[in-house]
C-alpha cells in the first residue's frame, strides 16, 4: 500500500468529542464514498500507530475530509488527533474498504459509525438521488449527535434520530432493536448499510437477518 504525507489545512470541533479535519489530497488521490484509510500522525514516536478512518467529503473535493471522534479518557491515537493544530501532517493509505453505495436503502448508524454514510449520502445528495433512501441513527445523547442539522437537510422526514441515554420529546428513545425495526421497516426486501461499533453492528445484522433481509443486501465493514 502506498502512503502520503499530507498537510491538516483546519481542524474544527463539530460536538464535545468529535473534530472535522481537512487535509491535503494528495495529487491523484481518489476514493469511493465509503471507503476509509489507515491514518498515523508523522512525528517519530506516532507515525507508526496507524488507525483507520472514513473519508466523509465529496470524492471531487480539493481536500480530504475526515470526522474523528476523540476517546479523551483513553491515552490512544483519537485523543493525540484531537489535540492537532493546522500545519502538523498526517500520514494517509491508499483507501480502502467495502462499505459502498449500492442502490436505495435504509442506513442505521451508531456514533461514529456516521462517516461513511456521511460521504454516500452528500453525494447523492449532491447528484439529487436521495429521494427514498432513510437514516436511523442512534447516540447516546442529543449532543453526540454528528452533523445532525446537516443530515436533516439532506433527508428530512428520512432521518429518524434515536438517543439511548437521555429522554427527549423530540427523539426515540431507546436502542435499535428487534420491534423497532420491525415498525420500522415496510418492506424487508431492500439494502441495508450499518456502521457502529462491532457489537452495534452484528447486532442489527443479526436482526434484519432474522426480520427475512437476504445476507447479500445487507452493507457493513467485514
Ligand atoms: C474501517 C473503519 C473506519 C473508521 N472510521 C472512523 C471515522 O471516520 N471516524 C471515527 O471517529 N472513527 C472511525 N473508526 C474508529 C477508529 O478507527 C477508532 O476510534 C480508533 O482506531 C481508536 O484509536 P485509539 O488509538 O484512540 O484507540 P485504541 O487504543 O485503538 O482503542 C480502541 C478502542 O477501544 C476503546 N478503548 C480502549 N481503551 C479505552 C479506555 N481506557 N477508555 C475508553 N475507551 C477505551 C475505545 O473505544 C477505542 O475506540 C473507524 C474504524 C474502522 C474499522
């Protein structure tokens, strides 16, 4: 895999934990909405802890874009990349991953699991071909939530907002689960993209497994 050595043009704290970051596109550098990169910080002691992270611009951008939530309890590399400043460098992979577009469906995201629904849906936004595609994404707290006046422009109606810890009028309260898709979805024969945490994830799998989703149209990072 090749890497480059870019420059962060900005960094900007979108929630309490969670940075957008701009970068340099190196020149040729492309991806596929979805896909992510190993990423390390280029000073001597860090460029070798690499991590993966989503790429959540529009592949014709100028710049790359990512958003990295921080763990701040937790001396790790997401804490070091929250504490960056323009003009220090990142070392990026080439992309790589499977979670891609791959027609109309309904996206379930936990957390950070956002960022590569983030670059699918802005550009099909983009293209105007987001009509009938739905968002359900779950957080801990309303403040959790990642671009979330973003996401309700782009989707409207489409964007179901559920919290696990915090009651408020104006979310679902509660994880997703078995009777919440069950309502939730009209028609079981369509895609499904997941992003969240590992349990997150095999746990949604294993439920649209059971409500009848064929194993090929459900989307997630093997
Ligand atoms: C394909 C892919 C794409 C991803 N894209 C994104 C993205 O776009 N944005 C994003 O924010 N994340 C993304 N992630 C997750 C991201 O890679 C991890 O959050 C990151 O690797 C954590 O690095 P770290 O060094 O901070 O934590 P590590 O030291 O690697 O620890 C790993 C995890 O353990 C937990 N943990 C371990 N010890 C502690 C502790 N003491 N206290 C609290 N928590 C602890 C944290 O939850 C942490 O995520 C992606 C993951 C994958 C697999």
């Amino acid at each position: 895999m090749s890497e480059f050595t870019v420059k962060i043009l900005s960094i900007e704290k979108i929630t309490h934990d969670v940075n957008k970051i701009k970068i340099e596109r190196p020149v040729g550098y492309n991806f596929i909405p979805g896909q992510a990169a190993d990423v390390s910080i280029n000073t001597q002691k860090l460029k070798n802890e690499k991590r993966p992270f989503t790429f959540t611009g529009l592949s014709e951008w100028n710049n790359l874009e990512f958003i990295i939530k921080s763990y701040k309890d937790h001396n790790g590399v997401t804490r070091k990349i929250g504490e960056l400043k323009p003009n220090d460098e990142l070392i990026i992979s080439d992309p790589w991953g499977a979670i891609r577009y791959k027609g109309k469906g309904t996206f379930i995201a936990g957390g950070a699991g956002i960022t590569p629904f983030i670059a699918i849906l802005r550009e099909l936004n983009n293209k105007n071909k987001l009509a009938g595609n739905v968002l359900f994404f779950s957080n801990k707290t309303e403040k959790d939530i990642i671009l979330k006046n973003e996401l309700y422009d782009m989707l409207g109606n489409n964007f179901i907002n559920l919290l696990t810890r915090e009651k408020n009028k104006d979310y679902y309260f509660g994880r997703i689960d078995e009777a919440f898709l069950r309502t939730r979805i009209p028609d079981i024969n369509q895609n499904f993209y997941v992003c969240g945490p590992e349990d997150f994830v095999q746990n949604i799998n294993s439920i649209l497994l059971k409500l009848g989703a064929k194993t090929d149209s459900i989307v997630f990072e093997k």
